[in-house]
C-alpha cells in the first residue's frame, strides 16, 4: 500500500510543482516583455517567453490588470528580499545600498506606466502602492542605517526620500535618449556619501 499511496501523491505533487514553475516562469517572462514592449504588449508574447500557452497564462491570470499587479507584487518582493542578502554579502554597507539601488531602479523600470493599467482611484492602485511602501521602506531603511553607522553615508536621510528621489529621477529619463537616469542617481549617491575623516 505505501507504494500505490506514494504513486498516488507523486503526480499531485508534481503537478503543483509543474502550475509553481509556470506561475514564476510567467511573471519572469512577463516583466521582461513589459519592459522591452510596455505593459500593452501582446499577452501571448508573455506566454511564449515563459515557453507556455496562452491557456496557461490565463488559468494563472485570466486578466491583463492581474498579470501586471502579480508581476508588481513579484517584484517587490524580490527587492524586498534582496536587501538583508546584500547586506550580508557584500564588502561594505555602502556597497550593498549601491547594489540594493540598482535593483530598484531595474523595478522601477518594471513598475512604469502602470498607473496606465490601473485606474488612479482604483483601489487596487492604492493596496499596491502600500504594498509597495511597506515592503520597501524596510529594506531602504536598513542598508541606509547600516551605511550610516558605518560613517559611510550622512546622518539625517531618510528612506521615503531616498527612494522618492530616486524614483523622480528614473521618471525624468522618459523618452530623452539624452538623459541617464542611472548617472544621475549615481551623482546623488555620492552627494550621500560622509566625506573621509581628516
């Protein structure tokens, strides 16, 4: 019996195993044809980057406005996650604020244009915005912290203006191929920096 038991299970688990890997496989393919082609790219372009079909895709997310809040929500997380990591990982709390930025604007490269999405008093648009804050806010205030206490960067910024800042910056670049957007958070991290001790 315990074989006719485990022969039973194995297909479900591997089935469950099959719909976690295609979920994750999508919301991949689907933030990387959202920042090639725009959140109103053809949602069977998503389904075959992720190597899927378009059935699938809308057994997971049977809308367009679903699809984009789970690739949101995706990738807050990633970003949120990513933080305690690099500050473990890396020579310096300065370097993994560097580091943890750079994810940030990647996201936020993702997350443009779905205010276009969402209508603005969407309720949606609202708990993702929360989402957004309480997730990240975290993250920013421990590297940023970490860099301080190090003598790395200035005392006295604070989190939300840091991740404001950068992302009215990365807003800025919209369509001027004259502007870097990354250049010129790279200027503003160094006006964080404490200057050497004499």
């Amino acid at each position: 019996m315990p074989s006719a038991e485990r022969s039973g299970k194995e297909p479900a688990d591997s089935r469950r195993a099959d719909v976690v890997r295609n979920r994750g496989r999508l919301l991949e393919a689907a933030a990387e044809v959202f920042v090639a082609s725009g959140l109103d790219a053809p949602v069977r372009e998503v389904a075959a980057k992720a190597g899927v079909g378009v059935g699938t895709l809308y057994r997971h997310f049977p809308t367009r406005v679903e699809l984009v809040v789970a690739v949101f929500r995706h990738q807050v997380e990633e970003c949120a996650e990513a933080g305690p990591r690099l500050l473990a990982d890396a020579d310096s709390p300065l370097s993994a604020l560097r580091r943890w930025i750079d994810l940030f604007v990647d996201f936020l490269v993702t997350k443009h244009g779905l205010a276009n999405t969402l209508q603005p008093d969407s309720s949606s648009f609202v708990a993702l915005h929360t989402y957004f804050l309480d997730r990240l806010l975290p993250a920013a205030e421990q590297l940023l912290g970490a860099a301080v206490d190090a003598g790395e960067v200035r005392p006295g910024i604070e989190p939300y203006e840091l991740m404001r800042g950068i992302g009215n910056l990365c807003i800025a670049g919209d369509d001027d191929p004259r502007y870097d957007p990354r250049r010129m958070i790279d200027l503003l991290l160094r006006g964080l920096e404490a200057p050497p001790a004499s």
